[in-house]
C-alpha cells in the first residue's frame, strides 16, 4: 500500500473514531448534568487537573521518539515497555499518597478517595500506550479506531447504569477508568500477540536514544499544559466548585469539538512527514495545504456553537447552564484559531526538533500569564478567555520564528495567509447570524439554520479561495459522489 493511499485510510479510520467518541461523550456529560450538579462536576475537574499533569511523565517522551526513528529492536521495544510501567506504577503511587493534601487544600474531603481512585488510570494507561503508539507508527488506525470506539460505547453504558442506580460522583469516577483499563489491555494484547516486540528483556541503556529526543517533548508538555490549564487553575483556587464546574462543561463541550475535527489530520500528519522528512519543500507545501485546510473546515464549525452557544447549552446541559453560554461562545472561537497551530506538533515529533515546541511553550506561558493578568481587569472569565485570544493572535510572528522556520523555513506571509484569510471571511459572514440568531434555543430551528449557514458558507468560499487545496479536494469528493449517483441511476 503506498503512503498516500495509507494516509487516507488513516484519515478516514480516525475521523470515524473520533467522531463517535466525541458524540458519545457529550451524551454521557449531558444525561449525567440530570444527575450530578454543578460542584460535582468542579470536583472531578480538579481531579483532572491532576491526572492529566501526571500522565504526562508516564512514558517519559518516548512515544515521540518511537514514531520518528525507522529502525527500533524488539529489545528496544521491550525495555521502553517496562519503563513505562515502572514509571506508571511510580507516578500512581505518589499521586494516591498525596491525594490527602489536595484534598485539604482544596478544603474538599471527598477529593480523598476520588483522587486515589482516579490515580490508577496512571497505571492503567502504561499497560497499553506504547502498543497504541506502535500502531499508529505503523499506520494500522483500523485497530486504534474500533478500540477506541467500542470503549467509548461501553464507557457509555456503565456510565448509565451506575449514576442511575445512586453512584453519583462516582459513576463519572468508574465509567472513566473502565474505559482508560479497557481500551489499554486491547492495545496490550495486540502488542503481545500480533507484533510480539515484549520480552522480559530490560536494559535501561536501549531507551536513551528515545530519551534524547522525549526529553525535550516532556519539557514541552509539562509547559504546555500548565499553559493550557491555568485558567482552571486560577478558577479552581479562586473562584469555586460550582463555577469551575459550569466553566469545565463548557471547556469539555469546545474541547469535544476540537478533539473530533483536529486530530483527524494530525494524527495521520506525524507518521507521514516522517516518512518525507528529508525532502523539506515537499514538508512545507503539505503542512501549509493542512493550515489551510484545517481553518477552512473547523472556522465555521466553531462560530455555529458560538453562535448557538445559548441553544446548545440548554439541549445539552438544561436552563441551569444557560447562564455559561457566553463562556462557550468566547470559548469557541479561541479553540477554533487555536486548532490551526496544531499540526507544529505533528511536524515537531516527524523531524525530531521537538525542542522547538519546548522553547515555544516557555514563551507561551509568559504571554498567556500576561494574557490572564490583563483579563482579571474584567473580573470575569469571560475577560481572561478574550485577552487569551487576543495575545494569541499577536503573538503568531513569535510562534512561527520559534516553532515553523527553523524546521521547514519559508516566510512568515505566506503561512499567516493561510489562517487569517479564513479567519476574516467567516468573522464577517458570521456577523448577521450573531445578531438575528444569538438568542435561539430550539434545537431544530439550530439544525436548520446552521445547514444553511453551512451551505452558503461553501459557496463563498469557493468564491473567494477557488485555488485552495482545501476547496479542490472538496470539488474532487463531491464529483466523485455525483458520479456514483449517476452510476447508480443508469443501473
């Protein structure tokens, strides 16, 4: 199979499964809103918090260092699987410890016995992710997508059927560690029994080349997600369980949407670039055609819930979120800009410079807590979220001279046209659909209307971006189905 005809398969494999996934999240978050109130739900944001920032050193780096080098031993293999779960069984450890502490200074008792209990999702997790990321080096994204699928439906299930017979809180607790157990023993055995790359062989020397490379992305993520999460940080310290839990709704609503589009590409991008990493302008010209494509396509998606931010978070949460939809709203529109840089990772882990995304991230965070030191002038979130967006923005000819010319060079022009233009075209097309439709609740009247937003959104880009990669690839797709149609109709 060759490595285009490979990428589309992967392309289509992940979009199946992160669509589902994303679809089934949001109805398990939205029936247990009947059940669980808003503090509860801030409860297990703090524990997130945690978990999150934990996993983080649980393989170490190495996952990035297995997708870029080409000629890994089956003693490699086997010694960078027993870090992993000594490293898992450490982190789990100290984190079940100090789970008392948290708990007291948060000043909540009951975040005791759910944080020791979410901690062995650490554990869980090394069993399987380095069999996860060995499929995706070797593009099998059928396994990857049906496990994660079949985890995400059964997630649902138990979900259900522990907060509907009194589990409250810990319904959510379970159902989450069910999945993470599930979905890693799966990618545990097909490891073990399909490409038979474990033995009881560990030398600590075999890792160090993944190391060299790990360390840097380590850095980067440990920076990257405290940049990512200071604003529950800040909340959650500041501002309460009650409205953090509002606030970590509408956050996991924007990130649902971002996790289903996003990664569809990015997934497929690391193993692809890989493969062409030494040929740079081919490099360049696919990682601009992606920016482009990925505004294109996730632009409008996003100013829909921004628009109907009101609508969809009383069908989804009911009347007692409804007083969050401005935070969706913002929240939208930062994630959608948000999402066009993050293909750099992808390019960062094939040509092995994740070191770049390290030094990014320091800068990040000093512009983000600048950012959120200019917000707290509005005494609101919905003050911190416009400043966040607002540095971004600014701050993109910093971004790319850290992260994107030092691997593919270029110029800056060219790749800030590849976002901005989209950018601009859906702000103003977006205009008179915030005015006329900002207060719609009912959900068809939505449907309806975003269809139509959707289809006269197609038309003008194809007026104004007719030479796009983006728009040609979506003439070829719908000239294929017309001929199929007409197939059809002769037969």
């Amino acid at each position: 199979m060759s490595l285009f005809s490979a990428a589309i398969k992967g392309v289509a494999w992940s979009s199946a499964s992160t669509i589902v996934r994303s679809i089934v999240s949001l109805l398990q978050v939205s029936i247990l809103t009947r059940f669980l109130d808003k503090t509860e739900f801030g409860i297990v944001a703090i524990c997130t918090l945690f978990i999150g920032f934990s996993q983080i050193f649980m393989d170490l780096g190495f996952s990035i260092g297995i997708i870029h080098k080409q000629d890994i031993t089956p003693q490699q293999y086997s010694s960078l699987f027993w870090l992993n779960i000594f490293s898992g069984i450490l982190i789990t450890g100290i984190l079940y410890m100090i789970s008392p502490i948290i708990a007291e200074v948060y000043n909540t008792p009951s975040l005791t016995n759910i944080l020791s209990l979410l901690s062995f999702s650490i554990l869980f997790s090394s069993i399987g992710n380095q069999h996860r990321t060995v499929q995706q080096k070797l593009m099998r994204f059928k396994y990857i997508s049906v496990i994660e699928i079949l985890a995400s439906l059964l997630t649902l299930l138990v979900a259900i059927i522990l907060v509907t017979n009194g589990y409250g809180i810990y319904s959510l607790v379970y159902s989450t560690l069910f999945n993470i157990l599930f979905s890693n023993l799966l990618f545990f055995f097909i490891g073990i029994y399909k490409d038979r790359n474990i033995s009881f062989h560990f030398i600590l020397k075999d890792t160090y080349p993944f190391l060299k490379i790990g360390i840097f992305s380590v850095g980067t993520q440990v920076l990257d997600y405290l940049s990512r999460e200071v604003d529950v940080i800040l909340i959650s310290v500041t501002l309460g369980k009650e409205i953090l839990g509002a606030y970590s709704l509408c956050k996991k609503l924007v990130l649902s949407v971002y996790s289903a589009i996003t990664p569809i590409l990015t997934k497929v991008l690391a193993p692809t670039f890989a493969y062409i990493q030494n040929d740079i302008s081919h490099v360049r010209k696919i990682y601009y055609d992606v920016i482009e494509t990925i505004s294109i396509i996730n632009f409008p998606i996003y100013f829909l819930i921004s628009i109907f931010s009101y609508g969809i978070i009383n069908f989804l949460y009911g009347d007692n979120y409804t007083d969050s939809a401005m935070i969706l709203s913002l929240l939208s529109i930062y994630y959608g800009y948000l999402s066009t840089g993050s293909p750099v990772g992808s390019l960062q882990a094939a040509l092995g410079r994740t070191d770049t995304g390290f030094y990014w991230t320091i800068v990040r965070i000093v512009l983000n807590t600048l950012a959120i030191f200019i917000g707290s002038y509005f005494n609101n979130i919905e003050g911190i979220i416009l400043s966040l967006f607002l540095v971004t923005l600014l701050s993109k000819p910093i971004s790319w001279r850290i992260t994107v010319k030092p691997l593919i060079n270029g110029h800056f022009i060219e790749y800030m046209m590849k976002s901005i233009k989209p950018l601009l075209m859906i702000t103003v097309y977006s205009i008179p659909f915030y005015l006329f439709l900002g207060k719609v609740s009912s959900i068809i009247v939505i449907i309806v209307y975003s269809l139509v937003y959707m289809l006269v959104y197609g038309f003008v880009i194809d007026r104004l971006l007719p030479n796009s990669y983006c728009v040609n690839l979506m003439k070829v797709f719908i000239k294929k189905i017309y001929m199929i149609i007409n197939c059809y109709q002769v037969k």
